[in-house]
C-alpha cells in the first residue's frame, strides 16, 4: 500500500463526516465522496505533510460540496437551495463561488443549525418540525426568526447594491392596548398614501414592519423616501423610493429573496392622496405600471373610481356601525372605508387619542383592517384580518382553527379573524 492509499484510508472517515454533513441525501452524499476520491488522486501534486495532507483533501470535499449544490441549483425541477431560501445572499449561491454558507451554518449553534436544516434543507412545513421537535408551533417560528437572525450577522458577504440603512423598527411588536372612547371621533386631515403610511411631500422620510401573529415577530419591513418632484402622463406627483427588508413572498420580485427595491410615484392634492405609478425589477427587466394600465395597474396600486385615491378629510360618512366588535355595512355594501369610532391606544409607552378607520373589502375580497389613525393624520396602530373562509382551498383551515385565540370582528354576519399588524417608526 503506497503513502496516498495510507493517507487517503487515514482521513476517508473525516471526509465522510465532512460531506454527510453539508448533504442530507446519502446517495448524493456518497456521489460526492466519490468526486472527491477521483479529485485527489488525479491531482498532479500532493501535500507532503500529513496535516497538509488533510487540510488540502477537506478542501477539495469543500469545493465539491459547492459543485453539487450549484449542479442541483441549475436543474429546475428541484426545489431551491437552503441558501437561497434562507434568503441571506447577496445573488444565486452558484455564483457565490465557494462554501461560505455551510461555513456560517457552522459557526450558529446546534439548535440554530437543527431548525434552519430541518425548514431549509429538509423543507418541512413549520408544524411538522413543531411535531418532530415536540415543541409548540410558535416556538418554531420564533427559534427560526432568531436563527435566520444570526445566520445574517454571520454571513461574511453583505449583498451588493443593498441599503446599508439599518431599519429602526423592533423585532418584536411593543404591546398595546385599544381602549374605546365615548367622545365622538374628531375630524383630521389623513395625507397618508394608503397602505403605504408615508406622506407624498418632498423630504418625508418613514420606516414601517408588519408583525406575525401570536408570536408577534418582525416579518417584512420597508424604508421609505421622497426622493423629487415626478411627472408621469402630464401628472405631476413625488418620487417615492421603498426599500422592502425580507419581503413576503408575495412581494418578492426578483433573485434575492432577502430585499426589493421598487419605486412609487405619488400625488397629494388638496383633496386626496393616490399612487400614480408603481416600478420594480422582475427576473432581470425592469416592469413599470401606471394608471392607465387599466386592471393590471389597479388590482395592486389603484382605489376608488377612476382611481381617485383616498379622501384626505377623515371623518365619519355614516357607511358603518360599529357595537363592540360587531359591524354593520349599509345596506350590506362591500369596498367600504369609514371611520367608526374613537379609541385611546396605548403602545411602545405612548398614549394615542385616535379615530378608527375600517377598510372592508376595500384591498381584496375577504379583507378588513383597522387603522387608528392621531389628529395628526398619522397611523398609530393598522391591524389586518381575515375572513374565516379566506382562501380556505389554499390553507385547508378556516382562520378561527389556525388562530383560535385571535380577536374576531363580525362584519354582517361574517366572521373576520386578526392574522398581523403594522406600526411605522412615527411612534417610536
């Protein structure tokens, strides 16, 4: 037996280890012990020393970790990488050259690696890891929400191109309490973009996150900035520039799962508040829509007739009661916003005098939010729910079973249940 086999027997265990580890299929595994085999056996120089010796061969099962992971990256009909999908790089993990994401797992701890492989690598739905685990779903959420958390400190590559601005928004929502007022709802003047809490005037700048429930933690957050004065179709409005921080997937537009950049040109009259324009990047081109694209423009970023936008004078319109958590609409009407009452709302150590605004149906069918908004025209607290048979073909539940302990508002007879909520850095 020469030097090579000895050494080759001596560290074929370390190997092993090495590449079982980084791949949960054993036969690909084994494939690529194989590579690394033909590798270094075929190398025209080899390390003398037998230390070297060891650390050139964990290097060559390095590289053919990556090799495999690009390989199956390229192949469509697999599922995508645990890289990607924990959203960290900066650009596809075949360009990234190296193993940099399997050192990084490394370095979190056993339990962060155990959750991020088992919801990653694995791709298990978050119940079935709650009952691998035999801990509760919401202290999966929350052990994966911090994992990903530190997996980001630790990933020594930060994407190329993306703000360096870190969002003031905290990752978890300060507590809060809505206390109804027996004073009727004042008047004010809401400047707001709908949907967007930032104001359309030059030098307006906001940061605003959405928070999952029950485990109320940090999900999608936006820094937003009036940029300049724009004009699209002969209609002068402001340039708005939104940076989108780990975007929910219905909001993801391109390669990088982790950040969106999208643009919004908006328009503030005496009257109303409206998006005129909406751009962002999908799969390498750059898309616009406007308010003549029609539907295609007005599903996602239009509201009201002819796209008028919201009304800037808030105040009661009479289109809805409100007894308690019990609404009604007139005369059963849907695509509703009407102000229904006066509230106290207490968060972050602040107090808020508010009014309530209800948006029924107003962004898409089965929808309802909250909005209290101060007598300075700004959200305090906007909290979303859900219609119990809300894309019920979809989930397999009705939302009173995923979220049995979650505030329900009837709305006509129809029950709404509360999924999440959004606070912006006004009241911070």
């Amino acid at each position: 037996m020469d030097i090579w086999q000895q050494r080759w027997q001596a560290y074929h265990g370390a190997v092993e280890r090495y590449v079982h580890i980084r791949i949960s299929s054993a036969a690909d595994a084994e494939d690529v012990i194989q590579e690394v085999f033909s590798a270094a056996f075929s190398a025209p120089h080899k390390p003398s020393s037998e230390e070297s010796f060891r650390l050139w061969l964990i290097g060559i099962a390095r590289n053919k970790c990556a090799d495999y992971f690009r390989k199956k990256y390229r192949r469509p009909e697999l599922p995508l990488i645990a890289a990607e999908q924990i959203a960290v790089l900066p650009q596809r993990f075949a360009r990234t050259g190296d193993s940099l994401v399997l050192d990084t797992l490394e370095k979190l701890s056993l339990q962060d690696q155990q959750i991020l492989r088992l919801c990653y690598w694995q791709e298990l739905p978050q119940q079935e890891i709650a009952l691998r685990l035999g801990i509760p779903l919401g202290t999966v959420k929350s052990r994966l929400h911090h994992a990903r958390e530190r997996f980001r400190a630790a990933y020594p590559v930060k994407p190329k191109g993306v703000s360096t601005m870190k969002t003031i928004m905290p990752d978890k929502l300060p507590d809060y309490t809505i206390t109804p007022s027996d004073q009727p709802p004042f008047v004010c003047r809401w400047e707001e973009l709908m949907g967007w809490f930032i104001v359309p005037r030059l030098g307006e700048r906001l940061s605003w996150a959405m928070y999952d429930f029950p485990d109320k933690l940090r999900t999608e957050s936006n820094d937003l900035a009036v940029t300049g004065r724009a004009m699209i179709h002969h209609t002068e409005g402001v340039e708005i520039e939104i940076s989108t921080h780990d975007p929910l997937e219905q909001n993801q537009t391109g390669d990088d799962r982790r950040y969106v950049q999208r643009g919004l040109i908006a328009q503030l009259t005496d009257t109303h508040c409206r998006i005129l324009s909406e751009t962002h990047t999908q799969n390498g081109i750059k898309q616009t829509y406007t308010y003549l694209d029609g539907d295609d423009f007005l599903s996602n970023w239009g509201f009201g007739p002819d796209n008028c936008g919201n009304e800037v004078e808030l105040k009661p319109k009479g289109l809805m009661t409100r007894n308690g958590n019990t609404i009604t609409t007139l005369q059963g009407q849907k695509e509703l916003l009407d102000v229904v009452g006066r509230y106290t709302v207490q968060i972050n150590g602040k107090t808020f005098d508010t009014v309530c605004l209800v948006l029924h149906e107003a962004y898409s069918s089965g929808t309802l939010s909250e909005q209290f908004i101060d007598r300075n025209g700004r959200t305090v607290l906007w909290r979303r729910f859900n219609a119990d048979d809300w894309h019920l073909a979809h989930y397999g539940k009705r939302w009173s079973e995923m979220l049995p302990n979650e505030e329900q508002i009837i709305v006509n007879g129809q029950t709404y249940v509360h999924w999440y909520d959004c606070i912006t850095s006004y009241i911070l």
